[in-house]
C-alpha cells in the first residue's frame, strides 16, 4: 500500500512539471517571447547626487605624505 501511494506521488509530481512546462512553451506568450532574446538594460542612471551642493563639502583632500606620528597602545585590552 505504501509503495503504491509513493509511486502515485512521484508520478503525479512529474505530470505537474511536466504540465507547468509544456503549458509555457505551447501557450505562455512569456516563454516563448524570451527564449535566447536578451534584454536592453537601461543604463541612464540619475547622477545629478554628485553636484548637488549638500554634498560638495564632504570632498576633503589630506596633504600628502602622511606623516607617522605617535603609535597606539600595543594591548587594545590593556588599562590605560
């Protein structure tokens, strides 16, 4: 009896893909519209963030070279 209803499972799981599949590819307008057919990506992003004047203060230019200066503590755990 268990052997009979695993066997009926899997056959209707496989009608049931089968069924989703062959419906796309006969009917499915989608399907059939898309196969090997690449999509035009639209680039033209909205970049008008980078002049806008909240933002031009942010850019700060560190004088170069950086010197080294005094070091750490050499334990980051260690008490001061």
């Amino acid at each position: 009896m268990k052997n009979k209803a695993l066997i009926l499972i899997i056959v209707l799981l496989f009608v049931a893909v089968g069924g989703y599949f062959l419906y796309y590819k006969l009917i499915g307008e989608e399907a059939e519209s898309t196969i090997g057919i690449t999509k035009i990506i639209d680039t033209n992003f909205d970049t008008k963030i980078f002049s806008n004047e909240k933002f031009d203060g942010l850019k700060e230019y560190v004088a170069l070279p950086v010197e080294v200066g005094q070091k750490g503590k050499i334990n980051p755990f260690m008490k001061f």
